[in-house]
C-alpha cells in the first residue's frame, strides 16, 4: 500500500524479503533520484526508529566535523 499526497510526501508499507531487503517504491525512487548503484545512509534508533536517506547530504558534513572517521563505501 502507498499513499501519494500534493506536493512532497509520499508514504508506503514495504515488506522485508527473506534475505532481509526491501524494495523501495518507484514513486520514492523517482522522488529522489534514487537508481541502481545510488549509495544511501541508514540511520537507526531504538526509540525512534530506521530511517534511509541520500548519502550525499551527509558526505560533506562528515568529512568536515569528523575528518578522522573513516567512512566504509
């Protein structure tokens, strides 16, 4: 199930496969020009939960506050 609302929201039930993946929405995809081989962060919290988003965003800023940190591709 998804839900396609004005503007720039999307929202979907995705099930995790045997091997542990999900298949993101075409429609998010596209949202964010998501293609094979795109790199994205995932962020998880207990308490608040998963999130996925571009690497992009955050490449700039890791390297700048934590230039030490190596980053695994």
């Amino acid at each position: 199930m998804s839900v396609t609302a004005p503007g720039d929201k999307f929202a979907a039930i995705v099930k995790v496969g045997p091997k542990g993946q999900i298949v993101i929405p075409k429609e998010a995809r596209a949202m964010f020009g998501i293609e094979p081989g795109s790199s994205l962060l995932l962020l998880a919290d207990e308490a608040q939960g998963i999130a996925i988003v571009r690497q992009e965003p955050f490449r700039d800023f890791i390297d700048t506050v934590m230039p030490t940190i190596r980053v695994d591709e």
